[in-house]
C-alpha cells in the first residue's frame, strides 16, 4: 500500500509545507510517493526527491498545469490514484481547492486539516475555529486528507528518490487563469517562520505597522503577521493575516503587538512555542495564552525592544 | 441568470463554545444560532450582482432541520428571492450536502453558485469544491471579487502570498473570502417582507441524494489549554527572559 502526497510548490522551489505534509503522510505507515504537477517543474521535482522518506517522485510537466488550477489538476490526479490507499496534500489555498475536488470525484469524505495521525485511519482535526478537536475514523476505501502544516514538523533533506515523468491533462475548457499579484518579500514565508511579529488595529496606520514592526522583523529575521482587525483597516495585506480564516502559523517565538487577542487571532498562532504579548491593556485576552506579557504602549517599547536585540 | 446561494445554519460566531462533557460533540442547546458568516457574504454578492443587472433571481438552499428556515428567512430578509429548505436529519458531512445540492442545481438550472468558503463549525472548507466536482464545473475558492461579464465569471482569489485571477466559463462554483463584502443588514420592513417570500420544502429523500455519513465520529475534545505566563516588567527583562529562560532568541 502507497500514500500519494501531491507537492506544494512554484514550479521553481518546492514549499516546505510539502516537507511538514510528508512527516503526516509518512506517519500513515505506507510508503510515500510525492506527485509535483507544473511546468517546468523539474527543480521543484528533484527537490521532492530529496526529502527523507520519499520513496517515488511523479512529475507531471504541462500547459494545463502551470498554475495549479483545480479542473486539471483534480483530472491528473484522479487519473493516478489508482493504486494509492491514501491521498493527503498540505491544507494550502492549492491544496484546500483541489483535494475536495478530487474527493467528490472518488465518492469519498475528505478529512480537513489533519493535526495529529492517532491511527492511520484515525485523525484528529480542528473545529470552530480551534476550539475543539473532533477525532474521526475513516471507513472503508481511500483515505483524502488534508493536513495543517503548523502542526507537523519538516521532514529532512537525506532522501535520495526516482523521478517518474508523467503525462500532464488536457487543458481546462472551462477555465482560464488570468494573472497573479504575488507580494516579494525578504522576509521568510509566514507559515514557515522561526519567528512572527504580528500587529494589530493599534498601529492606528500602515505606516506605523511597518514603521514599528519592520525593523524588529529585520534584527530576528521574523515574518510580519496581522490581526483582522489590521488587515480590515488597511494597515496590512491580506495575505498576512494570522488566524481561522487566515494563515496558522507555528513559530518558535510569536510576538503579538498591539493584539487584543480575539478567539479568531488565537485559532491561528496558539501552537507558537513561545508567545510574547505587548499591548497597553492589562486586560486583554491575549495575555490569557502569552508566555511574556508586558504592558505598555507600543510606540515606547518596540523602538526600546529594536534596540535591545 | 439565476444565483443559487446555499447558507448553513451554524452557531453564532460570538457565542463561547462548550465541549459536552461525555465528548459526544459541541453543546448547541439553547445556543444563539445565526447564518454562517461567509454564506452571509455570498447572499450578499449574489444581491449585489443582481442589483447590477447581472441576475435575474436570487435562490436561497439550505439542508438540514426545520431550524433551518431561519436562516433561509434571514437571507430572504436581506433581499433574496425565494427559498428551498431540503430536510435532513442526522450529521450532514459536505460530501453528502454537496449531493444535495447537485439535485437542486438540476431542477433550478442556476448560471452561478456561490457559497461560503467554510463553516465556522466543521471548518472543513469543502462544500463548493465538491459540489463543483459533481457537477463537473469549473470552481474559483476563496473570491475577493466577483464580476459577471458575458458568460463568464472573473475572479479574484485570495490565495498563499497574494491574489490571483481567474476566469471561469459560466456555469460556475464561487465561494466567498472575507473581504469579498460586507453583508447589508436586514430592515424590519424587509424582514416583514421575507415572511411572505416563497420558501419551499423538501427532502433529501425526495430528491435521491445518498446522505449517510461516511467518517465517525470517535470523540470531540478540549483542545490543550495554553497556560498564561508572566508578566514582565520592561524590555530588558522580556528579552533577558526570551534569551535565557525561554531560549528564542
């Protein structure tokens, strides 16, 4: 019996999310074989290979696949699934769209956001945003699993696998991509962050967001995360937004600021290792789940904080 | 065109939830219910793209107990047409809704559904994906805009890093993200108004659907609760504590 986990990456680098959903896939006891479907995909392929644990790589190499979207990439997969027991990709915005797709098609009931293999038909899952965990038993035939990557450690670069070519789908009749507004950054991803400074409504402007937050970020090497309420107000971008409906990070260290600490914001960052907590209200909820809390105004002590580091 | 807007009757968002105490599940006895918050959103577009122009009708689903009307009201109070209530009882995984759903896409002949991207209950993020599978449409998850032009839907989706665009021939699967809109409320006159908005039923039976659950349910628990730290009282002594004590830094 074989698990296939399908890679998440940018055809040129593959994401570590990829290396934390294969420690869960391998934990399933099977052996894994890692699908990178793309165009010119190859360096993202031969950095599968790598992975410790990685028994096969299947590269899919297309047109219809250069930018992940669902309807070909649910029809390649579907195609392969054949001879695996198990299908299980990071819960990624690619992975999120697609597996489901890819369930339906198979007639079978995915499990969403896997934190913890107990058996390897028997997971464990976040519901309502973090405030309970739901432990359910697959039954019969394949198992579809996405899996929360902040929950699982990455695995090593030892792994020394084949690469198998195989061929890419038609394209997608029915729908076309269009165009991507990706924002660079320095800074390491998110969701893979040692360390994540995140802000909250009380930087009152994106200028202070960054003013503030950004020469921190710099002297830890941290990634900038926002609260809802940041990102509602326009200080931060979307896509930084830390919480249920947003990213799940798991950092060595996460250092709230100016965050009041909403059931939301903490479905998204209580598994950091380390929690610091620096907001002028005493009372604030976050303090309820920070290691280290101090209390004062942001505008004295982050500047002092920069300094210090 | 019509719009076909499934809404879920979940927990309110505001509402503290209880784990039972046996780890059956979650205490919803006299629990505020209220309309999943991204279906919300998604009546919102839909009203929005057929204020527009771009719609001709508005159909709200919802599948599950007689509560469920509620919320169907509460959506047809926002403005929508007419409702479909599907009875179901039982646990409702989104595999089966989406089943459901295929139905009622078959009788009513939408040119656009658009759902929430999650409930805030099961959190699966699911329902669309699936149902756009059965139907073997084309899907856009997670629309931070939605324009109708043609035949055809443009999307902008909010994914890992950023946005992407996407264009799906029509007909097609939305589902909602955040920042798509932000839903009208209801008027007292439009809430009267809504009590007399069509609003039919029907039965997951009726219309063929296989609902049985497929996963069991072995427990539902407390996560581990994080215990509150210490305070400290200056940056030396967080950043002594951080490099020390905690060893992060």
């Amino acid at each position: 019996m074989t698990t296939l986990l399908i890679a998440d990456h940018d055809n040129a680098t593959l994401k570590e999310t990829t290396a934390r959903a294969l420690t869960a896939a391998l934990e399933l006891g099977d052996e894994v074989h890692v699908l990178v479907a793309g165009k010119d995909c190859n360096p993202a392929a031969t950095a599968a290979a790598k992975l410790t644990g990685v028994a096969k790589v299947l590269e899919a190499n297309g047109d219809s696949l250069a930018h992940q979207l669902p309807e070909p990439l649910a029809a390649l997969i579907v195609a392969n699934a054949g001879p695996y027991e198990a299908i299980v990709t990071p819960a990624t915005a690619t992975g999120k769209t697609v597996l489901p797709r890819v369930a339906a098609l198979l007639d079978i009931m995915q499990v969403s956001e896997v934190i913890r293999v107990v058996a390897p038909d028997t997971f464990e899952r976040p519901i309502y945003a973090g405030n309970a965990t739901e432990t359910v038993k697959v039954g019969e035939g394949k198992k579809v699993l996405t899996v929360r990557t902040a929950a699982f450690k990455p695995a090593g670069d030892g792994g020394n696998a084949p690469i198998e070519s195989i061929a890419a789908p038609p394209d997608s009749a029915r729908s076309a991509f269009v165009g991507a507004e990706i924002a660079t950054s320095a800074r390491p991803e998110l969701t893979a962050a040692r360390v994540v400074i995140s802000g909250g409504r009380a930087f009152q402007s994106a200028e202070n967001f960054r003013k503030f937050l950004e020469p921190i970020a710099d002297k830890l090497n941290a990634a900038i995360g926002a609260s809802r309420a940041a990102v509602d107000a326009g200080y931060a971008a979307n896509d930084l937004q830390v919480g249920q409906t947003g990213k799940v990070v798991s950092p060595d260290l996460y250092i709230a600021c100016g965050i009041s600490g909403a059931i939301q914001h903490l479905a998204g960052m209580k598994d950091a290792k380390v929690i610091v907590a620096i907001n002028k209200d005493p009372e604030a909820p976050i303090f309820q789940v920070a290691d280290y809390g101090l209390v004062g105004d942001l505008y004295d002590i982050l500047p002092e904080l920069e300094r210090a580091l | 065109m019509k719009i076909l807007v499934p809404v879920k009757r979940v927990i309110d968002f505001n509402v503290k939830v209880r784990v039972k105490p046996d780890g059956t599940g979650v205490d919803l006895a006299n629990v505020k219910m209220a309309m999943n918050p991204f279906d919300e959103i998604a009546v919102e577009e839909a009203l929005r793209l057929k204020e527009a122009g771009k719609a001709s009708e508005v159909v709200l689903v919802s599948v599950g107990e007689s509560q469920c009307a509620d919320t169907i009201r509460a959506g047809l109070a926002m403005g929508a047409d007419r409702g479909i209530l599907v009875r179901a009882d039982g646990r409702l995984e989104p595999l089966a809704v989406a089943k459901v759903l295929k139905a009622v896409v078959a009788k009513e002949e939408p040119g656009l559904v658009i759902l929430g991207k999650q409930a805030i209950d099961d959190d699966c993020n699911q329902t669309g994906q699936m149902l756009a599978a059965l139907l073997d449409w084309p899907i856009a998850t997670f629309a931070s805009k939605i324009v109708v032009d043609d035949g055809e839907a443009t999307v902008q989706r909010e994914v890992d890093g950023g946005h992407e665009t996407v264009k799906l021939k029509l007909p097609a699967v939305a589902t909602t993200d955040l920042r798509l809109n932000q839903p009208r409320y209801a008027s007292l006159p439009n809430i009267m108004k809504a009590k007399k908005k069509p609003l039919d039923e029907t039965t997951a039976a009726d219309l063929g659907a296989d609902i049985a659950p497929r996963l069991t349910v072995v427990k539902v628990s407390e996560p581990p609760a994080r215990r509150a730290g210490v305070k400290v009282a200056s940056v030396a002594e967080l950043v002594d504590k951080l490099r020390n004590e905690a060893g992060v830094l």
